[in-house]
C-alpha cells in the first residue's frame, strides 16, 4: 500500500503473490509527488528506486542498528521514530481488516483478488475521511 502519512488515505495498491519480495513493488507504490518514504527494513536498499521515482522525496526508511554485535542506540532510536510514524499508516491497513473483513483473500487468482483489494480500498478512503466529507457538505 502506498498511504498518505498525515491524511492515511491509501493512493497505490499493488498485489502480489506471497513468493514476491515487498520491496519488488515500490516503484509502483510511488507516484513522484511524495515528500518523505517510510518503510520497514524491506525497503532498506531502495534509495536509488525511490531517488528515481520520487526525487524531492526523502529516504525514512529503517536502517539496521546492530553491526557486528554492537548496537547503536542512536540508530535504534531514530527507527523507534520511523516506526511511530508508520504505526499511523498502519490504520488503513487495520480498517480493511476489521471493518471490510478482508483477512483472507476469497478467490482464486490474483486478477480478481487485486479487483476486490482496489474496491475496497476506495471504500476505506471514504470511511477514514467520512468526518471531513460531512464537514465540507455542512460548511
């Protein structure tokens, strides 16, 4: 999922089959207007890909904080900070599961599976930004 930090809207879906590598998919996941790329160490060796596809765009992604038995604290630090903030991109992935029921994938094959996961994705973006919608039609 490609989601906005600060509105955690989702805007890129990209499914795969369970023997792909997330960090395969990351170009299709960046649209080129980002600012900042959060990520767990997945995407540790991507900075070419992400300086390619979204140029203004910062790398935040994890970085490893033990080297050879010694554990940096200040590196372990900053990636507690990175994982606060994708704990709140977290959220879209949470109400797909728990308000759309899409724990498991119900049918056979990626095409249908994909077209299910874009519903209801567009479908989440309009529950997470129900109160902004409503506010804008009573202003």
């Amino acid at each position: 999922f490609g989601v906005d930090s600060r509105t955690k809207l989702i805007h890129a879906v990209a499914a795969t089959p369970a023997n792909v590598a997330d960090s395969t998919v990351l170009p299709e996941l960046l649209h080129g207007q980002e600012t900042r790329v959060w990520g767990d160490q997945a995407y540790r060796g991507q900075r070419a890909v992400i300086g390619e596809r979204a140029p203004r765009a910062r790398d935040f992604t994890n970085r490893r904080y033990r080297h050879r038995g010694v554990v940096d604290e200040v590196e372990r630090a900053k990636n507690r900070t990175k994982s606060k903030v994708r704990a709140r991109v977290e959220h879209a992935i949470g109400v797909i599961k728990r308000v759309f029921g899409f724990a498991k994938v119900r049918y056979r094959g990626l095409n249908k599976n994909l077209h299910r996961l874009l519903v209801t994705c567009a479908l989440a973006n309009l529950f997470m930004a129900r109160r902004r919608l409503l506010a804008c039609e009573r202003a």
